[in-house]
C-alpha cells in the first residue's frame, strides 16, 4: 500500500474548487439501475469507490462512459444482465449494500455479500434487512450471503430505530417502484439523502420530505433516465478548511452549499476562526493567529457534528492553546486516528466514546499509519502542520474518496507527494 510524503509547515491556503460528494455518489449510481434509459451525470468525483462502483455496474451489464475530462458519467442499465454482486467486491465498499435496494427494486431478485464490519464499527445492516422485510423481500442468507427475492415490494409505514443514512437510501430505492406508498418515521436527514431523492425525482419517482425525519415515498412503475449534478462534497470541504486553519492559511471554497456546513463551521468558529459566505457558494475563511479551545463537539446524525469530520477536526484541535473533548456517538471505533497524532507530538486521551484533546506548542513529522478514510485524512492535515518530514501510510484508504489529494493540497501551498 503506498504512502504520503509530507514536508510540514507550509500553509494550506488559496482557492479551491470542492469535488462532487463521495457519499452521494454512491447511492446515486446505485440508483441507475432503475432507470429505463441513459442517465447524465455531472461532477462526479474521480475516486476509487466511484471506480469499484462503475465495475459493478458494468458486471451486472450496463454500460458506463466515464469522461474524466468533463467528470461526467453516462450510465445505460437497459442491458442488465446479473442481480449477483460477488461478495469479494460487497467487502472491499461497504456502501455496495445499495445495490441491495435498486437490483430489488429493478429485478425483483439480488444476490450479494453480506458487507460486514470495518476498523469503524460493526456496521451491522439490522435496519436495511428489517424494512426489506416488512416491504415483501424474502431474504435467505447463508454462509454471510444475502439471497433475496421480492415478488411484491410492498409500500409500508417504517420506523428506523436509527436515522440510518444508508438504510434510509437503501428503502427509497426499493420503495420507488413499490405498489403503493411507503413512509420512512426517523430517516436520516443527511445531504446525500437529499440528493439521492432529488435524483430519483428526476427520474420520475414520487418522494416528499426528503431533509427531515419524515419521508414519503409513492411508488410508480417506471423510472426515466435524467441529467443530474452531484452536490459538492461538504467532508472533503471540511477537510480542506482544517487543513488551512491548522496552517494559519487563509482558504475561500467554491460549491458548498451553506445549509450543509452550519455545525462545521460552527465547531470552527469556536477555535477563533472566520468565515464569510460571498456570492452564494463561495466561502472565505481566515483562521486566527492562536486556535481556541475550551469547549466539547459531539458527533451525531445530520444537522449535527458529522461523524466523517471527527477525525479532522481532532487534528485541528491539537494545536490549539488549551483542552477540548470530543464525543464519538455514531460509530464505536472512530478514534484510530488519535495513536498516529500522538506519534506526532499531540496530546490525546481517548477513553470510550469521548476523547481529551490538550492543544500543544506544535507537532513534529512522524511515520504513521492511516486505517480508514477519514483516519489517513486526518493523519495527513496534522503532518502539513507539523514540524519536519512525515511519512502516512494507507494511502488507499485516502484515495476511497478524495481525489488526489496530494495535488490539490501541493496546488494550496503544501508539500505533499505519493509514493505508490
Ligand atoms: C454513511 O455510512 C456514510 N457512508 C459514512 O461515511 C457516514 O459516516 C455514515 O453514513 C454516517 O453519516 C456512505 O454514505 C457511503 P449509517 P452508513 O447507516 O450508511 C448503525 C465516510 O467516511 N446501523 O448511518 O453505513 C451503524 O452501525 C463514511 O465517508 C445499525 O445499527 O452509516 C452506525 O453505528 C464512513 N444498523 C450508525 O448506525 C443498520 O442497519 C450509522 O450508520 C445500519 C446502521
């Protein structure tokens, strides 16, 4: 696996133009294969999960044109030809599981993996299996595969115990061609669930309140193709802004959608930085010359603290002039990223869900190691700030979603290269 070389204490700074969003990407292709005929799609992040993806779709027979050039994708799913997705490929994304949903939804039948856990947490699908259910899917699962069949998806009122994103995208996949209506009581509210609903709206699917807690789905029999865009990415956004606050550069982002970032920002703002919307999607952000401390962020389901950003914004907290605490309530294990900080020089106590972070004079370049995501992120924003040469490896992880990263930070200021 490769790795980051990092020359740390230069500042992340300029302008940046934010990608299209990884994690409403993905559902979003998934959907494709309930289209009747050619879907558009623009701004797609060239990410490695949008690549495992395309392979997905075109062995289960569709055709795929990916021009990275224009970041647009066309996808054709009229010659479907599988409804198995080999359980190898459900273990490498987890997020193949809404293949689950629209395979149903288009085909009746789906075969797949069951997705298992990862370094994050268990990640159980109690709540996707438990909704397919009450809509008419006979699920047999043997030997960790999932064989499922629905001769009627059946419209239901649903409660998810959890505002699950994915099972909420998982139901309305499979509730959009339902006989009859569907309703989801505490879906998840997130901006990618809001952008798979808008996507199928425009195929042609009857869905209301996406965004809130309560949404109602009307099942037709056909979905159209559409052009659609894919909303910028508020976590690599995120990302970009902590790496310029802990560098002391100043950062104004293109493509954020405001309504998206409040809690980020938010966070931010209490370790003294400032933000100014311009012209609609554009933000500035100046961070200021000692980061603040003194408060607590706790993660939880969209609108608040996202999960995704814990790990950077840890790496923020780090060098701030005092203690903060930070509380992890959606995923058990997200803390992976606190042994790589302290290797660097942080001070960091983690004990359960909650993690004591005491702000130090500066970090210095170490070799460490990133085991998820937004664990490799976060190791990699912490080494542009520190003192000397790190090295981060688990650049894969890194490269699931976000594009090139060490390019666009090598553009904003950095000295970051890959070694494969
Ligand atoms: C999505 O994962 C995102 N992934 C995650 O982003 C994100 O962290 C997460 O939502 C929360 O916002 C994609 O969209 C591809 P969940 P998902 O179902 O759908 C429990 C990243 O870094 N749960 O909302 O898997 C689960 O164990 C990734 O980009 C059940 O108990 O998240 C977890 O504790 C990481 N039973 C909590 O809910 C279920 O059936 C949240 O999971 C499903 C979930």
């Amino acid at each position: 696996m490769g790795y980051y070389i990092v020359q740390g204490g230069k500042k992340i700074e300029g302008d940046f133009a934010v990608r299209g969003s990884k994690n409403a990407a993905l559902p979003i292709l998934a959907a494709c294969l309930l289209a009747e005929d050619e879907v558009v799609l623009e701004n797609c992040p060239l990410i490695q999960d949008v690549f495992l993806t395309i392979e997905i779709l075109r062995e289960l027979g569709c055709t795929v044109t990916l021009s990275e050039e224009s970041r647009s994708l066309i996808i054709d799913s009229r010659n479907l030809s599988e409804t198995t997705i080999c359980s190898e490929t459900v273990q490498r994304m987890r997020s193949s599981i809404l293949f689950l949903g629209a395979l149903l939804g288009r085909e009746k039948k789906a075969v797949l993996g069951h997705p298992g856990g990862c370094c994050i947490g268990k990640r159980p699908i109690d709540l996707h299996l438990c909704a397919f259910e009450k809509m008419g899917v006979v699920i047999r699962e043997k030997d960790g595969i999932l064989d499922c069949e629905v001769p009627h998806i059946l419209g239901y009122h649903l409660y998810l115990d959890f505002p699950s994103v994915g099972a909420t995208e998982n139901i309305l996949l499979l509730a959009a061609k339902a006989e009859g209506v569907t309703v989801i009581h505490n879906a998840a509210r997130e901006p990618e669930v809001v952008a798979l609903a808008r996507f199928l709206r425009a195929c042609g699917a009857e869905i209301y309140g996406e965004g809130t807690s309560n949404i109602m789905i009307e099942g037709v029999t056909h979905l159209h193709g559409a052009y659609f865009s894919i909303p910028a990415d508020r976590i690599e956004g995120g990302t970009f802004l902590c790496a310029a606050a802990l560098t002391k550069g100043e950062l104004r982002t293109k493509g954020l959608e405001r309504e998206q970032m409040e809690a980020v920002l938010s966070a931010m703002e209490q370790t003294g930085c400032r933000f100014l919307w311009e012209k609609g999607d554009t933000l500035w952000m100046r961070p200021p010359k000692i980061l603040r401390s003194g408060f607590s962020i706790t993660t939880g389901p969209f609108p608040y603290f996202p999960t995704d950003m814990q790990p950077l914004m840890m790496s923020l907290l780090t060098l701030a002039n005092g203690t903060c605490m930070m509380s992890e309530t959606v995923f058990e294990a997200r803390f992976s990223q606190a042994d790589g900080l302290c290797r660097m020089g942080a001070d960091i106590c983690v004990s359960g869900q909650t993690a004591t972070i005491r702000g130090v004079e500066k970090l210095h370049g170490a070799e460490v190691y990133g085991k998820d995501l937004r664990c490799g992120a976060a190791l990699l924003v912490a080494a542009l700030a520190a003192e000397g040469e790190s090295r981060i490896h688990g650049s894969a992880f890194v490269e699931r979603g976000y594009e090139k990263i060490e390019d666009a930070f090598s553009l904003l200021g950095g000295n970051v290269r890959l070694e494969a």
